[in-house]
C-alpha cells in the first residue's frame, strides 16, 4: 500500500471526528511516513508496519469518543463513545450486543416508567380533589405527589445507572484499545 493509499483510507475513516482532531491524527501518521523514508524504508514496508488504516481509524474514533465522553459527558458525548466502541469490530458487537441491549433496554423501560408514573401522579394530584376520589381531595394530593415523588426517584437512579453503563463502556472500549495497541505501533525491524 503507498503513502497516498493509507492517508486517502485513514482520512476517510476519521469523517465525523472534529476536523481539527482529524488533521492532528492524520499529520501524525504522515509524519510516520515521512520518517520512515528518512530511514530508508519503502511506502509499503512503513504502511504494513501501521496496519490496516480502517481499523486504526475506527480505533481512533473510539478513543476519542471516550476522551470526549470523560470531559463532557453529555448525551452527545456519551452516544459518540458508545458508537465508536461498537465501531471497533463485529466480533465485538456480536459479544457485546446480547450483553448490553438488554441492559440498556431494561434501563430505558424504567426511566419511561417513571416519566409515566410522575406524570400520572400530577394528574392524579390535579383532578381528584375536584372529582372527588375515596378518601378526598388531601388523599388524592397526597396520592399524586407520592407517585411523582415515586417517579422522580426513578427517572434519577435510572440516570444514574445509564452514566455508570457508559462509563463501562467507554472502560471496555480504552481496555480494547490499550490491548491492541502494541499490535498497531511500529516494531523495529529485526536484522539477521
């Protein structure tokens, strides 16, 4: 694979990432090229020796999601770690998938019911002092507020748990990077 070869695939793995982090990476594996050729080493050797650019892309991007997900964490920090992670292979998604979906579905089918039970207990609290409920109009006030109490205790612990499962996430994602790593640096070339 040439010099232009490699840039031309890692570039183009490296789409959606800020521009000026894309610009740093990609001058980082230029320079790669430009000191192996004053090393005397060919195009094709410098580019077998960095890897597959796609694949090294797609590392990048999720460490960078991560990087981004430990500074911001905001939902748009956290949906660009959890899909860089899931960009980092099918092998991964196939292990992973049937893991984390359930989680995550079971996560966001409790933070909707407690938007339904909050919501339910403000209606409650609002229409049953004037329909007239058993009890009365303080039993139904009193009625609604528990159920959006009840409600607000799950939509924040369910919070709470999402950001732990993205920290997981981004977790396995640096742990999956820090493995591959070595296979993707430069070794030195052995003389016999």
């Amino acid at each position: 694979m040439t010099r232009a070869e490699f840039m031309a695939r890692l570039r183009q793995g490296l789409v959606g990432l800020p521009m000026s982090t894309a610009a740093e990476i990609a001058a980082d594996y230029d320079l790669h090229f430009t000191d192996g050729a004053a090393a005397g080493r060919s195009e094709a050797e410098i580019a077998a020796a960095l890897g597959d650019p796609s694949r090294l892309a797609r590392e990048l991007r999720a460490e960078a999601g991560a990087r981004r997900w430990s500074q911001e964490q905001n939902p748009s920090a956290a949906a660009g770690a959890v899909f860089g992670l899931l960009g980092l292979g099918a092998l991964d998604i196939i292990i992973i998938l049937p893991l984390v979906l359930p989680i995550f579905g079971t996560v966001l089918a409790f933070l909707v019911t407690g938007i339904i039970v909050f919501v339910t207990g403000g209606i409650i609290a609002v229409v049953v002092p004037f329909v007239g409920g058993p009890g009365g109009p303080i039993a139904g006030v009193l009625l609604g507020v528990g159920l959006m109490g009840l409600g607000l205790f799950m939509g924040g612990l369910m919070a709470i748990l999402t950001k732990w499962l993205i920290d997981a996430t981004v977790w396995y994602a640096r742990l999956h990077y820090r493995v591959l790593k070595p296979a993707l640096e430069p070794q030195p070339a052995y003389q016999a």
